[in-house]
C-alpha cells in the first residue's frame, strides 16, 4: 500500500503536516471535522504538498523531518511541489 506525507494550509494560514494512504481521502476527513484535531478549529484545509514514500515507517521519518523545518523552507517546498505539479516531465 503507498504512502504519502501531505502539508496543508489551514483557514487561519498555518500549516499541518501528516501521513496517509490516500491524500484526497484524508483532506476531506479533515474538511469534514473528522480528521486531526489540530485543524478542527482550522477548517476549512487546502493541500499544499504531497510526496510519495515507499512504506509507512518512511512516511513518519520524512514527516518528521518536515515538522523539523522551519516555516519558510515549508513554503519552499510547497512552491517547489506546486511547479512540478503545473509542469508535469
């Protein structure tokens, strides 16, 4: 099964970051108050950032390596994320 590790921006502009198995999925989850209870209070969420990694353990080290940057290398990384997506190779 794939894994993901996803940033969104919430409502009030800070940023979530987590795992899942299907980012679509989840980012309606947490639209819909059923996700982590950090963006309850946030609603409603945008998708940022999506990266693929092979396994769930490769999933929590990546998302906690993003955790560890700071704000502006997030918004590095979406923007990066954000080109590659309208510039498909």
């Amino acid at each position: 099964m794939p894994w993901a590790v996803y940033l969104a921006r919430c409502q009030d502009g800070s940023l979530y970051t987590g795992v899942t198995t299907d980012p679509q999925r989840r980012l309606a989850e947490h639209n819909a108050g059923r996700g982590a209870a950090y963006t309850r209070s946030r609603l409603p969420i945008t998708l940022i950032y999506c990266e693929p990694v092979d396994d769930r353990s490769c999933a929590l080290r990546r998302e906690h390596a993003i955790r560890q940057l700071s704000r502006s290398e997030k918004e590095r990384l979406a923007a990066l994320y954000e080109v590659r997506r309208s510039n498909p190779a």
